[in-house]
C-alpha cells in the first residue's frame, strides 16, 4: 500500500475523531475548518515520522491536539457564545432536535474548562486508557488520574449550579 | 446531566459520526499539498510588512543622524532607531518560536508549556511596545522634522503645550485599558503553568 493510499485510510478512518477535536477547540464554523485543515496538513507532514512508531491513535491525538493548541487564538477576537449551533454535529435526514440540544449542553460544559482540561476530557471520552493518555499528555498515569477526578468534581459542581 | 450521560452523549454522538463520513482522498490530499492561509500565517505576515517598514524607517534614520546636531536630538534619533529595530525583532523571533514549536515530538503538556509561555512574553512585547511607542511619538517627531525640515521642535514651545497634554490624557486612558486587557489574560496562563508544575 502507498504512503498516500495508507494515510488517507487513516484520516477517513478517524474523521470523526478530528472533527470532535475541531468543535473542542473553535467557537466558529471558520476557525474549525482551519483547524480541521491544519491538522490534517500536521498529520500528513509528520506522517514519515510516525511509521516507526506503534500506535497509530496515540501519534493522531498528539498531532491534532498540539496543533489545536498551536492555533489558539492566533491574535484574534472571537464570539464566546455563538458558533456551537453550526458546529455541533453535521445534521443528517434523521436529525433529533431533543440529542443536539443535549450535544450542546455537554459541549458548553467541555468549553469551560481549560486547554489541558480539555484534552484530559477529550481523551477519556474517547475511550482512551489512562496509559495512552499518559503517553499523549506527558503526565505520569497517576497524575492523568487524579486530574481527571478532579474535572470529574467541577463538572459535578458546575451540573449541579445549572 | 451527569458525566455517565455525558459519556453517553459523546458515544453516541461519535456512532453518528461514523455514519456520516464525507472525506475522499481527493480532498484529503488536497488538504496536505495546499497550505491553507492560517490566521498564524495572516498574523506573521502583517508582523513582517510592519517590521520591514520600521526597518526602512529605522535605515532613513541611520543614514541622516548627522543631522541631529544637538545632544537631545541625537539622543531622541537613538531611541528610534533602537525602538525601530528592536521591538519587531523581537516579535517576529517569538512568532518564529512558537511556529517552530514541534508538535509531533512535543507531548500535550510540552506544548501548553511553551505556547503559554511564549504567549505571555509576546504579550509583554506587546504591552511594553504600547508603552514605548507614546515616547516614540515624542522623540520620532523632532527627529523627523530635524532630518526633514532642519527645524528644532524643542525650541517650538507651542506645539509642546498642546501636543503634551493631549497625549497625557490618551496614555493615561489608553494604559488602563491595556493593562487590565494584559492582566486577565496572563493570570489565566500563569494558572495553567502553575497548575502544571504542581
């Protein structure tokens, strides 16, 4: 299989994944199809790198969440409210109001958490074991676990206020 | 909603994804030949245009020096040309550090470190530049008009007593709002840094 032929397996593969990275770290339709761009640009440079190592998932997250933080407000203002409604998920024919609304919610408490909370969070929704996160974050596997409890509680808190 | 439901929601949120897959490898490799214009980029660009054009000041400057005769002119023509030099090289080089960031090898961690730190500094840049260019506007002008007119603005006294307070009032204002914009955005980076230390 060609180097172009494999890659484009694996971003179609992990789509998805990109995209959820993408709504985490915009506010608007524009920055996250920038930042959608970039890391595909990111991946596809690093790409050569990455063949010598083994897991393809822990080399996707690292890539796409540094590039993320990288394109942080790059100097410009940006909305803090609006934008979710366009970015949420892309609508299909069976579009459920009642799950996008719930969507909206889980995504308006993952906006007020910081960068690295935000990554934490990310992370463990994706399924990810405390041993991959540890390696992608540069924490020790203890420290992933008691930050995660500790985001656990302020979403707790902050569900709780609401 | 709880995190369980939050799990819940994401899980199903990502089976939805699966099924609405949009990507061909047309696109995808559209994406990784052509370099999109990032706002990085946008930033970059504009940090250059306006560099060379204070270097282009800062050589007109250079070049004419011997015309300012008088110490306070001279010293005026040294802070410009050192303000005009300076501060733009020092911009472009921390805008260069975080491009250069490498984000294959950097963990997550590594690069919140060095983006937040180079953040704050080129933050600082920024605020001391503000602070800085109401003195350029003071000692830019007299050199402009030595070099350009051979007159000497400091023996103008009119011009200063309304030029002065003017420019008291719109620093004054201007510094405040600077400050506050400053404070609350390196506070919520030290606390990152902090909380990643501990």
């Amino acid at each position: 299989m060609g180097k172009e032929e494999s890659f484009t397996g694996i971003i179609k593969e992990n789509e998805g994944v990109i995209f959820k990275i993408t709504t985490i770290y915009t506010r608007n339709e524009q920055d996250q199809k920038d930042l959608y761009q970039e890391i595909v640009y990111q991946l596809w440079k690093s790409f050569d790198s990455f063949r010598n190592e083994s897991k393809i998932s822990t080399w996707m997250y690292r890539v796409a969440l540094n590039t993320a933080i990288n394109q942080l407000n790059k100097g410009k203002k940006h909305s803090n409210t609006t934008g979710i409604d366009q970015v949420v998920l892309r609508q299909t024919e069976n579009y459920d109001t009642e799950f996008e609304n719930r969507l909206k919610i889980v995504y308006q408490h993952i906006h007020q958490l910081n960068i690295l909370e935000k990554g934490l969070i990310l992370l463990l929704l994706e399924g990810r074991k405390y041993q991959e996160i540890s390696e992608i974050t540069g924490l020790s596997e203890t420290n992933v676990g008691t930050r995660i409890s500790r985001i656990k509680q302020k979403l707790k808190s902050r569900i709780i206020k609401n | 909603m709880d995190l369980e439901e939050i799990q819940t929601v994401w899980s199903e949120m990502s089976d939805q994804l699966e099924q609405q897959k949009k990507l061909t490898n047309e696109l995808i490799m559209k994406m990784t030949q052509e370099r999109y214009s990032t706002k990085f980029d946008k930033i970059t660009f504009y940090e250059t245009i306006g560099a060379v054009i204070c270097f282009l000041a800062a050589i007109y400057f250079l070049v004419n020096i011997n015309k300012l005769d008088t110490w306070y002119l001279l010293a005026c023509g040294i802070f410009t040309i050192a303000f005009l030099i300076l501060l733009p090289v020092l911009t472009l080089g921390l805008l260069g550090r975080i491009k250069r960031m490498n984000i294959v090898k950097n963990s997550y961690k590594e690069t919140i470190v060095g983006y937040t730190k180079a953040k704050t500094q080129l933050l600082l840049i920024q605020r001391v530049g503000i602070y800085l260019s109401f003195i350029l506007v003071f000692t830019c002008l007299p050199v402009f008009s030595k070099i350009m007119n051979n007159k000497d603005l400091f023996l103008q006294t009119k011009i200063w007593l309304i030029y002065l307070p003017i420019m008291a009032i719109f620093l004054f204002f201007f510094s405040r709002w600077g400050y506050k914009c400053y404070k609350n955005i390196t506070n919520s980076a030290e606390n990152i840094l902090k909380e990643l230390e501990t």
